[in-house]
C-alpha cells in the first residue's frame, strides 16, 4: 500500500512537472506555431502574418490542424515517457 501512494504522490510530481514543460510545433516551414504544455493543453498559436490571405485560408487552416494535432501527439509522447518513469515495475490496472 505504501508503494501505491508513493507511485501516487510521484505521479502527481510528474503531473505538476508536465504541465510546466513547453513542446513547439510548426507547419508551412513555420508560417504557423503551436507552442504546447507537456499536459497537453495549447499555449499559444501564433500565425506569420504574411500569410494571411483570403485565397489561402483553407491551406492555413490545414497547417493548423497539422500543427496542433502534431503538439497533441508530443505531449502525449512526454507524458507517457514521464509516467512511465514512474511507474516502472509496477502495474496499475486500467492505468496504461
């Protein structure tokens, strides 16, 4: 039981520790960046404003999308490592 509240209170550390780290992602060579934390929650989109135009909004908004799907499976990828970290050796049913 002690080993569970341990992993518990290791897992909260983590948690607390993701969501203060930062993934970036791009699309368009840059023209669009989606800055991340690690708990996967968007920061911040941030568009080049050269690249605004009524005749590419359908492209700008599939480099959007690229990008921000691109951040969700990084920090998906960092969590998963940083639980794993933690839970080494110890199976939690229904957990991962």
């Amino acid at each position: 039981m002690r080993q569970a509240q341990r992993i518990q209170q290791q897992m909260e550390s983590v948690q607390v520790a993701l969501a203060q780290k930062s993934i970036e992602t791009s699309a368009g060579g840059g023209t669009v960046r989606v800055t991340f934390s690690g708990d996967g929650s968007i920061k911040s989109i941030k568009i080049n404003p050269d690249a605004v135009s009524k005749d590419d909004l359908a492209f700008l908004e599939e480099l959007i999308l690229k990008a921000v799907n691109d951040g969700i499976s990084e920090a998906r990828e960092l969590s998963s490592k940083e639980m794993g970290s933690v839970t080494q050796g110890f199976a939690i049913p229904g957990m991962f």
